[in-house]
C-alpha cells in the first residue's frame, strides 16, 4: 500500500539523528538491558541480543520517532524491545527443527554453541523481556498498551510466528507469488511495520502520520524479504556472515520471478516507501543508504 504526497515534517530540534549515532545509543542501551553472563541461560540470551548486527529496527524506529516531531530517544527503549524480538527470531529460525543453520553473525549459530536447549530458552526469555521492557517504561498506560500491542502481534498468529510456520510447511511447488507475499508480509514485514508505526507513536504523531508509516514499514520490509532472498541465493557464506543457500528446497521470488526482476522489485518498494514519508526523509535516506551499500546490483 503506498500513499502518495506525505507532507513535510518540521525539523526536529533536538539530539543528531545521524543513524550511526543513532546506533552507539542502541548498543550502549542494549548492552545495559542485556542480562549478565552469570548462568547459561543468561549467557545465551546475552550473545543472541550484541552479536553484530546493524540494529536496523532500533534505528529505524527512533528516526519514526522524529520523523513525526518527536525526540529519537523516545522510542529508544521500543527500539531495543524489538531488538529483542529480533534476535530472539534469530535463534529460533536457525534451530535444527527449522533452517538448521551453521552460521548466524559470522559466528557458529547460539544452539551449536550452547546446545538446543539453551538456544530454545534463550529466545524465549528475550521475548518476554521484550514485553517487560515495554510493562516497565514510564509512558502512560494507554501508550504502554498501544506499543505492547503492535509488538505482540507482529510476534504471534498475525506476525512471525505464523509466516515462520507457512515458510516451513506451505507446499513450496504450489506457492505463487500472492502466496508468497503473504509469507512474506508476515514473517518480516510485520516487524517492520510495528517497528515505524511504534516509533511514529511515541513521537506523537496522529492518525495520517501513522498510516504513512505503516505503508513505509509495508515496503520495507518487502524489500528486505527480497533482498534476504537475493543474498541467499548470489552471496557467499563469508560475505554475509550466515548460512546461504537455505532455500534450494523452497520457492522464493528469486525462483518465480528471476535475479533481474527481484533487483526491479526492490528498487520498486523502495520507491513506494519513498513515496509514503517523502523522498528527503532520514528514514529514507537511511534505507537507501543501507541498500546502496549491498552488492547484488540493486
């Protein structure tokens, strides 16, 4: 869905929103929120939540946050919950009962490094802390619920949960590309509209400005999807850090449609998402920058 025309945002005069700056806030907050290495289970949580990563959500959360005339800073905390979430959707897809994956952040994935139990558990507790960071925040009790509520669903029946289910079980010889858009949509895009929405939110933006969001964080994560698709299928295991070559047993867009079309297709989200909060926003400079940093020709 993209709407067209967003109207301009006045500037926000407060902290830098410079997305690496940005970053350093999410990591340093992350590395305070995280739990100390003083048990297992612990341990694990701690390595799935700092292993490297770009902290995409974070980032593209608090630059929602302003986007809608807000302080970054007041979704900072959000950002970190979905962080959470994230990476906890890490474990679990990497598990053997699911992509049974080797490699996760250029290291060996958490469950060959402290057994399936601890991975399993691990990812639990870093959603349920996800939600305690919310319960826990000093934002009134209706936003504390609003935020909550996007969070959790994006996780559950309408989210994750319910695409990872689909992308494992759906006859792969039968998807066709509706099929797979609905995968898709729920699987990522889901967060990633919970992520803009939620950070539009608590920066106070009103109705239109959250509709406008939820159609870039729709785009979004459509992109995203297909570029996960691309390196999957062009990249190297060295070059991203993680497993490729994942989907030969399934159907993804790269199958149905071509290497060249999907590059067209994420140039085209990219543009509808353009297109939703204005070509001149930070939050689409950022995503841009982050796809003219790929090397699949996009």
């Amino acid at each position: 869905m993209a709407i067209v025309g967003a109207r301009p945002q006045p500037p926000v005069a407060c902290e830098p929103c410079a997305p690496d700056d940005l970053r350093l806030r999410v990591q340093s907050r992350l590395a305070k929120l995280a739990p100390s290495p003083d048990s297992l289970l612990s341990l694990a949580a701690r390595e799935a939540l700092l292993g490297q990563g770009k902290r995409v959500r974070p980032v593209l959360a608090m630059l929602a946050a302003a986007h809608v005339g807000g302080r970054p800073d007041d979704a900072l905390d959000y950002g970190c919950a979905l962080e959470m979430v994230h990476a906890a959707s890490l474990v679990l897809d990497d598990l053997p009962c699911m992509d049974d994956a080797v490699m996760r952040r250029g290291q060996p994935t958490l469950h060959r490094r402290h057994g399936e139990d601890a991975a399993v558990l691990a990812a639990v507790a870093l959603l349920n802390q996800s939600t305690r960071l919310i319960l826990q925040s000093r934002l009134p009790a209706e936003t504390r619920v609003a935020t909550l509520d996007l969070l959790t669903q994006a996780v559950g029946f309408d989210g994750l949960a319910e695409g990872q289910m689909r992308d494992l079980r759906d006859d792969a010889q039968e998807r066709d590309a509706v099929a797979l858009r609905q995968i898709n949509d729920l699987k990522t895009g889901a967060l990633f509209v919970a992520t803009v929405r939620g950070g539009g939110l608590l920066g106070g933006g009103d109705a239109d400005d959250l509709a406008r969001l939820s159609a870039f964080g729709e785009s979004v994560g459509f992109a995203f999807q297909l570029y996960d698709d691309l390196l999957d299928a062009c990249s190297t295991t060295s070059a991203v850090g993680k497993d490729v070559g994942q989907d030969q047993d399934t159907t993804t867009f790269v199958d149905l449609w071509g290497e060249g079309r999907v590059r067209a297709a994420v140039r085209q989200s990219l543009s509808r998402a353009a297109e939703a909060v204005g070509h001149d926003s930070p939050l689409t400079l950022y995503v841009r920058d982050l796809f003219q940093q790929a090397d699949l020709g996009i």
